[in-house]
C-alpha cells in the first residue's frame, strides 16, 4: 500500500470536516457527533459533517477513517470497541497502529435493560430464569465482538448460564428489537435510553461499574457487584483520526474539539442525553488505549469470546 501523502497549510481548517460514525444514527456514539456538530463552527472554524457508517462492529466506519488521507478533513468518533476489534484479528486494519486518539471525550458503563413489563425485578431474576430455560433468554447487541457482546458474554460466562447473543448493526437497532420484544435484554449506553426510563417502557437492572451512577434518574439502579456479580466495564468515547497526521493540523484540531467539549452548551447537551464529559488530550487518550488493550486482551481470553466470535463470523462467511 503506498504511503499516504497530504499537502498542509497553516490555514487549517479551510473547509468543513467529516466526522464518521461508525455506527447506526440515534446510537450513543450519533448522539455525541450531533451535540458537537452544534458547536462546531463556534470552536473549530469550520462545521462538522456527520456521516454514518454502521456495520461490522464499527469495521466498516474505521476502516474508512484509517485509508484517508491524514490531512484533518476526515474525523471519527472512537470507543472501546476500536481496540476490541483490533483483537479479534479479522479487521483490515489493526486501529491501535492505524489510528490514534486526538481527544477522549466521555466514559460511562452501559447499562443492562430489559422491557419494563418483564418480569424480572432483578439480575438473579433473570439469570434464574435463563437456568431454567437455557438459551431462551436473547441479548442483542451492537455487532459481534462489540462491548455491548462482551458485556453479555461476561455476564453469562460469570452466572455460568446459557444467553443467546443476537448481533445488530448499532445499539440503535438492538433498542428498537427490544422495544419490539424481539429479544430480552441489551447492553446499551444511558444516553440512548433516557427518555424510555422516564416514560416506563423499559427497565435497567444492572450497571457493571463500582458505583452507582450520579445521575438522578439512574442513581437507584443497582451495580453488577452489588448483586453479587464481578462484571466492572466502562465505555469510552472520543475522537480518533488516521496516523501520520502533520502536528501543526493535529495541534489545531485538538484545540478545536478541545474547546467544543469544555463549552457549556456541549456539555449541557451531554447531561441532557446522560453523559458526562471525560475529557483527555491525546497522550492521555493514547494511554488509555493502551491500558484498555491489556486488559480487554485478557478478558476475551479468559471468557471464551474470541473463539466465540471466531465461531460467528465462520457461519456468516
């Protein structure tokens, strides 16, 4: 593959910038690219155009966002599912090396929610339930080997009982199956769920975090832990872009996104749909990366994911 090549101009950014979502439209990570695209112009001189790309688990998004030109006019939104792909080891590119992170703009845990009318109260509800009744129970999620996949392998993996993953193309598509009553139960972020909480139609029963979270409207929904379950995971969201990048578009563009994030109508935006800004600047947002690659490397081992996710993607090959 020959090297990419970008002329750079101390004018950057002279023209509006793309920024990809690598997943399905009302999803978290849509939900955050929109709340930046307000502010956009204001901070960064240019506006943001957002463009969808779901499928593969975020693959399809990132691998377009790793084959551009590293010239700033090209952007993705990132998250913990770019190092989990990577480890699968059937992705075009291997992101960690292809891509890097220009900013980390929030973290939180997903949370489990079923349907309000089921008739689970709580997680040993449930997995009482799915030991009565092995693989009855269906667990959608955001892709293969997505976090939200993890999450609910790790859950069935530590309960020692039989769930059913159903991938979808976004956390968007596994919401609307659930509401559907297509399946029992996902793994999603708060933020795509609030106003379902608030109307009744659906139900969280667990957080896998050590703490409970501080917004109100979730503050009563009990931990992982505290039901007797060691399931701890956070999801991160931030901003990545093709390695190789020049420093003088790389410095103006971290100071861009850096004041769309610390603007108070962004984060206002944010606690609206229930996130919270986590800001890091790229050394930092680099180390987590690696941090959370260590980890994560461990736990697809240690639950049987990987040949799980082999598994899944030979029966779609």
């Amino acid at each position: 593959m020959p090297p990419k090549t970008v002329t750079t101009t101390s004018k950057y950014p002279e023209k509006p910038i793309t920024l990809i979502v690598p997943f399905s439209a009302g999803g978290g990570m849509d939900l955050l690219a929109r709340a930046m695209e307000k502010t956009a112009t204001t901070n960064l001189g240019q506006p943001l155009i957002i463009l969808n790309k779901p499928g593969g688990g975020g693959t399809i998004g990132w691998n377009e966002l790793a084959g551009v030109a590293p010239d700033g006019y090209t952007i993705g939104i990132s998250g913990v599912d770019l190092i989990l792909q990577s480890l699968y080891g059937s992705t075009k590119y291997n992101y960690p090396t292809a891509l890097e992170p220009i900013v980390q703009i929030t973290s939180s845990p997903y949370v489990m929610v079923i349907q309000a009318d089921q008739p689970w109260k709580n997680v040993d509800d449930l997995i009482g339930y799915a030991r009565q009744h092995p693989g009855e129970i269906k667990i959608g999620n955001s892709g293969v080997g997505s976090v939200a996949h993890v999450l609910g392998e790790m859950l069935a993996h530590t309960a020692g009982v039989t769930l059913e993953s159903v991938p979808f193309r976004g956390g968007s598509e596994a919401l609307t199956a659930l509401l559907g009553g297509h399946i029992q139960a996902t793994f999603t972020s708060p933020a795509t769920i609030k106003d379902h909480i608030k109307n009744g139609t659906l139900r969280v029963i667990a957080v896998p975090s050590e703490q409970r979270l501080t917004e109100p409207i979730f503050a009563n929904m009990p931990t992982f832990k505290e039901q007797g379950l060691d399931i701890v995971f956070s999801n991160w969201m931030g901003v990545a872009v093709p390695k190789e990048m020049p420093i003088e578009v790389k410095n103006k563009l971290a100071d861009g996104l850096k004041a769309i994030i610390l603007d108070p109508e962004f984060k206002n935006k944010l606690e609206n749909i229930g996130l919270q800004v986590d800001y890091l600047p790229p050394k930092e947002a680099q180390q987590k990366w690696v941090e959370d690659s260590q980890k994560l490397s461990k736990i697809v081992q240690e639950t049987g994911i990987l040949d799980k996710f082999k598994e899944q993607r030979n029966k779609s090959n």
